[in-house]
C-alpha cells in the first residue's frame, strides 16, 4: 500500500492490512458488507468486530499521548479494554514526521509475521518494523483507511500491490 499523503495541522489516520469482519451478524467476514454501520468512526466498531492489522499515526495533538506510530492486531477479546491486548509491541514516540503541507509517501509491508511502515519526505526515509507473531496471522481481507473526525489527510495515488 503506497499512497502519498500530505501532512496537516493534526493528521491522525488508520490503515487496516487484510481487514475481515467478525463473521457474526450484522459484521460479515466481508467488511464492504457492513460499510454502512462505520459512516461515523466508532472506534468500538472497528477493535471489537474485526480481524485487521491496524497502523494508526497520531501528529501535533494537544492531547496527553502526543505523537506516535503504532500497531494494533484486532479485535479484542469480549470484555478485555482493547488498549490492554491489541497493541504490536513497538509504539514509536516523536518521530517528528508528518509537517503541514509536506508530502510523504507511505508504504505498508505484510510478509508472514512481519509488518513494516516506511515513510519518505521532508528528506527522511524512516521505516517502522513490527512483529506479529504473537497474534493469529491473517491471510486475506480488505485493506481500508479510516480518516478521523476533525482531522484532515490528502491522500493520492493509493497503489496496492500483490506479491
């Protein structure tokens, strides 16, 4: 997944890797089936219903976290607060990426238990590495972007490529 993106005042974005939903009803296995339920982001519906490796970035927000690149492995098990067992170990902190109207270009790789992030621009080539191997490994699914209500994201010339 390559898609170029121009950084903004407070970008905060999701990709979702080989994104599947639960299989129980209304959240099918195809995710595109219940597309309809998450016309508003609600976080809940997306860490509780479905299977999905989840790259988040947070920039320049005034909030207590304040930057970060993380993974996730969704969903999380009934009755266990998503924040205790969905993280990828590996948060990256004050990377300093992401500045207003510089663009980046993005590429997410998923081989194995493997998934990475590299990020060129700003003339940086940074690449964030993640181990997946203590969560089940997924092996199909959509792959989604999730913009989150309030911040801003260009995106153009999303590519995926199959290997």
């Amino acid at each position: 997944m390559t898609p170029n993106m121009m950084g903004s005042s407070s970008p905060s974005l999701a990709r979702h890797r080989k994104a599947t939903g639960i299989g129980e009803a209304p959240y099918e296995k195809d995710i595109f089936l219940w597309k309809e339920l998450r016309n508003r982001a609600r976080m809940p519906l997306y860490f509780n219903y479905m299977n999905a490796l989840h790259i988040s970035y947070s920039v320049g927000l005034p909030d207590a976290e304040g930057e970060y690149i993380r993974a996730r492995r969704y969903p999380a098990p009934v009755g266990v607060p998503f924040q205790e067992v969905t993280e990828i170990e590996g948060t990256h902190w004050g990377t300093g990426l992401f500045k207003l109207d510089v663009p980046y270009q993005l590429t997410v790789t998923s081989v194995g238990s493997s998934l990475s992030l590299s990020v060129r621009g700003d003339e940086r080539n940074e690449r964030f590495d993640w181990d997946t191997s203590k969560f089940p490994q997924l092996t199909g699914g959509r792959i989604g972007l999730r913009l989150m209500p309030g911040r801003m994201s260009r995106i153009r010339h999303f590519t995926v490529l199959q290997t």
